[in-house]
C-alpha cells in the first residue's frame, strides 16, 4: 500500500485465489475520533471506549508476534494459558 489516506486491499501475493476478492477494493472510512480523545471523553462521561482493552490487548499481542517473527525468521505461536509467545 503506498498511500495511507486510500487505503485498499486485494488477494495479490495470497497463497491461493479462491475468487473471494478480485482486483484492489477500496476501503470505507469510519468516523471515529482519535482513540486518545475518545479515552478521554470516556473518562470525563463514564461510557465505554470505541475499542476494548481486550481489542487493544489483542493487536499488540499480534504485533509483537509478528516482530519477532521478522526479527528471529521463525514462526511464532501464542501460548493463551501461559500468556506468552513462543518461536517454533
């Protein structure tokens, strides 16, 4: 993806083309405020954030994985008992 302020997506680079997505797809903004204003108008009106902690949780689990996946060239898994990351 080289601009930011359009994304897209497509199955370019997928292991198989079942068909599912052909050719690049636009994607459709989603009015949200930043998630830093939205913590803190939560704060400030007792409601609930736009993302969870468990979401927020979630993606940084995903993302560290992936780092060290770049990082060591090995495939990593997540063990949800020991809450840890493994490389295989």
């Amino acid at each position: 993806m080289s601009n930011w302020n359009t994304p897209t997506y497509s199955n370019e680079g997928a292991p198989r083309g079942d068909g599912l997505i052909e050719g690049e797809q636009k994607v459709e903004p989603i009015e949200c405020p930043d998630h830093f204003l939205d913590w803190l108008q939560c704060i400030r009106n007792n409601r609930i954030p736009v993302a969870s902690i468990d979401a927020g949780y979630q993606h940084a689990v995903a993302v560290l994985m992936a780092m060290k996946s770049y990082e060591t060239g090995r495939k990593t898994i997540y063990d949800h008992k020991e809450r840890k990351i493994l490389t295989t």
